[in-house]
C-alpha cells in the first residue's frame, strides 16, 4: 500500500513539497487553472495529465521524443516559411528543438507511456516544452503563452492524429539505423569469422535431439550468419512501408488548417532530417487510420527474434556440461553463475537473448491487437504501439550488440570432443545404404548399440564392404561437406 500511496499522490504535490509552495506560475486551459512549478517547461495538460495516468512510471523513450522533436522542427520550418507563423516564433520553435535533440531538457517528458488515447498527453508534453523554451528564448517568462502558444503556434496545422503516426514511422526508423542494423550487421560478421574459423571441425549433427549424420561446425555458424542476414533484408524491406507519412492531413486527413504546399514542403523537410526518402502517402486519411506499417514492422522483428531464441538454445545445448552434456564449443565465461555451487559458469547472455526476444514477441502479439482497435477515422491505441515497436528494436539491437561482443566473438571450440561425437554416431550408417541396403544398415546399427561394437567392425566381419570401399564411404570430411549451389 505504501508503494501504491506514493504513486498515486497527485504531481504537483510532489513537485511542490520539493520547490516550496511559492514556487510557481498559474496557467489556464478550457477546465481551469493549475499551479506549476515555476522551473518546469511543462504546461497545465502535462501536469492534468500525470496526474490521471500514474500507471507504469515508465517515461517515453528518448528515440521517441526525438521524433516528435524533429517533426515539430520541420513543421515550424515550413510553417514559418508559409508565413503561417512569423519566422520570429518559427525560429525560436527551431532553436528549442534544437536544444533538447542535444540533451536539455530530456527531464521534462513526463507523461506516462499508458495514457490518453492517440497520445494527445504526450504531444501536449511536447508542445509546452518547446513553446515554454522558445519564449524564454526570445525574452519571455514561461507560460506566456500570448507570444508562443503551445497549440497556436508550435502546433500549428498538427494534430495528435497525424503528428503520432509520424512520430512512430520517424522513431522507428532511427532506432533501426542507429540501433538494430549495426547490431545486426556486427553479429553477421563476427558468426562468419567463427564460420572460417571452424570449418575444418567435423560434429556430430542431431536431429529430434538424437545422433544424425556428420556437419561441418563452421557450417552451422555460417547457417546462423545467413539467417540473420535474410532477417536483414525482411526488416528493410518493412522498413519502407514506414516512408509514406500521414503528416499533413491534421485531425481526420483532410488538411484542415494547413496551407496547400505544407504537407510537400513537411515531407521534404523531414526526409533531409531523417535521412530517409519519406513522402507524403498518396491518401493521408489512410496514413492516419492504419496501423498495419507497424504491424508489418513488429512482425518481421518477431521473425527475428523466432530465430533468435533458437540459436541461443543451440548456443547453450552445444555448450552444455562441462562433464554432463555436449560441450562442444565453450562460451566465454563474463560472470560467476551461481551463488552456492564454487566455480559454475552459465550461459548468461545466450539466456538473456531468449528474454529479451520473448519480449519481443510478447509486444508484437500487443501491437497487433492494438492496430485492430481503431474506429472510424482514429486508432487510439498508438502510444501503446509507439513504445512497444520502437522499444523491440532498441532492446533487439542491444541484446544482438552484446551477444556478439561478449559471447560469439570469444567462443571456442572443443575440437576433440566434436570429432568424437561425430565418429561414435550410430548415424554414420547412413551413408552404407547406397552400399548395403537399408534394412542391413538398419540391423548393422542395432547390433552396433547393442554390443558396443563399431560400425566398421561389424561391417567388415560380415563381409559386406572391404576396407578400402568402407574407408571411402565414411570418409567423415566428405561427408560433412556441404554441396556446391549457383
């Protein structure tokens, strides 16, 4: 109970017990009036709206508070360029954004991720930032809002219909350029090197878990490298489903508010900012009412991720034992991994990719709900999929960076113990069946389990291959060698 006191006690008291109740401005909107605290940049909605939503205490992400920034640059450039706002006030808007895309002020978005639907709170947080710093920019005390105004002047021709949207397309294409492409492009490398440098290194393969014909090591990280590398090539291709901007259309896609050459001029605008070839879509009531950009986006993060979890369990399963299991290959040892067993190391980061990608998976199930939510001309649902898909590329990007530097880039093979598993498989018996037939190797690989015998022994005592026939047809490097494609 003491937890949930804490959190529901109301912002400004909060606020104010810590600055002293002298300290603040009074501010005004169509409900009435507010104290805020005279050092905040916030405004009156941000304050009614922490107070309504003390759910998660989880603040908006910084990716995401730039892309509204650079949305909010772009239009009071063209704006301003217009003559829809003087270029005193377009300038000044500029120069805050400006400000806080360098670091400022980063303490100020305080809205809470669940929040009033569409996500008007969170652009209202924005909104009276930017308006707030921009007066005091040009020599006026905050919450003045007769000079710059945060719905008159920084929102100009905007609304959370259309200024969201976008900001979900910009924040996820920042988090992938900056976030999960290098990522990606790192892991590929490193499981290419460990594919050179394993290739010689003969394994037992396992199917069903159980012994299967022999495969290269090197082999199966190539196979890893070219998994991710086909995961690259889905997301960018999602990735441009995201270039066609709905900004512009204002509350229901009909422009209302905006002059004829700023919807082109926004666009053009952002592109040069982003450094993506984004467009305004072809139908912006469209661009505002459809979620499915996003939709497609989260789902091929989820394939991603699908895949994953699966190389981090073969990760762990290769690297079992040390005495116990298979043992194959030794994952670098970064943390002790048990607070009573002296000596034990774990496979921590193969552990933690799993989570992280069940994560992932978990946010693409909500994104998809969320993105059938919407009625009629809005889907109020998109601070939900605004965190979710842009918070599954960051941690995915950041899972794949440390996998790869404190895990892939240092493991290690157990060269002995792969040749051994790969001589002793009962699988081996595959490759008589051109020879023997397979019923005779069928009975050749019971009587091998049942007696301990080897495979060649028992071939050669019944006299169905000599020797130099058996020494071709299990030749162990031939037969893990993958075939030749075009």
């Amino acid at each position: 109970m003491v937890y949930f006191d804490s959190l529901y006690r109301t912002f400004d008291d909060r606020v104010m017990n810590q600055a002293g109740n002298s300290n603040y401005r009074i501010e005004k909107d169509s409900m009435g009036e507010r104290q805020i605290p005279v050092d905040a940049y916030f405004g009156i909605q941000t304050l009614r709206a922490t107070e309504n939503f003390p759910i998660s205490g989880i603040k908006p992400l910084s990716t995401y508070v730039d892309a509204c920034l650079l949305i909010k640059k772009a239009t009071a450039i063209a704006n301003g360029e217009l003559g829809c706002i003087s270029t005193e006030i377009s300038q000044a808007i500029v120069q805050a954004a400006d400000e806080i895309l360098q670091g400022k002020l980063r303490e100020q978005f305080v809205v809470d991720i669940y929040q009033a639907g569409a996500g008007t709170s969170h652009h209202m947080n924005v909104n009276e930032v930017l308006a707030n710093r921009a007066l005091e920019i040009l020599g006026t005390e905050k919450g003045n809002y007769q000079k710059v105004n945060p719905n008159d002047h920084v929102n100009y021709g905007q609304s959370t219909n259309d200024v969201i949207p976008t900001a979900i397309r910009i924040g996820s294409l920042l988090a992938l350029e900056h976030s999960l492409y290098p990522a990606l492009t790192e892991a590929i490398a490193t499981l290419k090197q460990k594919a050179d440098q394993f290739q010689d290194i003969v394994k037992s393969g396992r199917t069903h878990l159980q012994d299967a014909v022999p495969v290269r090591l090197g082999e199966g990280f190539r196979a890893w490298a070219h998994i991710l590398s086909d995961h690259h090539k889905r997301i960018t291709t999602a990735e441009q489903d995201l270039y066609a901007l709905g900004l512009g259309g204002s509350a229901a896609g009909t422009g209302l508010n905006t002059h004829p050459q700023y919807c082109d001029r926004v666009a053009q605008l952002l592109s040069e900012l982003v450094g993506k070839p984004l467009r305004p879509s072809p139908h912006l009531m469209a661009a505002m009412q459809s979620m499915s950009p996003f939709v497609s986006v989260s789902g091929a993060l989820r394939n991603l991720a699908q895949d994953l979890v699966k190389i981090s369990h073969d990760l762990r399963l290769m690297d079992s034992g040390p005495k116990t299991g298979f043992k194959e290959i030794q994952l670098p040892p970064v943390q002790p991994g048990s607070s009573i067993m002296p000596g034990k190391y774990n496979p921590v980061m193969a552990e933690m990719t799993s989570m992280v990608c069940f994560q992932v998976m978990g946010y693409d199930s909500a994104i998809a709900l969320a993105a059938q939510a919407g009625q009629l001309e809005l889907n109020v649902m998109m601070p939900l999929i605004a965190y979710n898909l842009i918070h599954s590329i960051e941690i995915l990007g950041n899972t794949i960076a440390v996998l790869s530097k404190f895990c892939l880039a240092d493991i290690t093979a157990k060269r002995d113990r792969c040749l051994e598993y790969a001589e002793g498989s009962l699988a081996l018996v595959t490759a008589l069946n051109p020879h023997i037939g397979y019923l005779n190797a069928a009975a050749i690989a019971k009587e091998s389990l049942e007696t301990g015998k080897s495979l060649r022994e028992i071939v050669l005592a019944k006299g169905l291959m000599n020797e130099a026939e058996l020494a071709q047809v299990l030749d162990l490097e031939k037969m893990s060698q993958l075939p030749q494609t075009n």
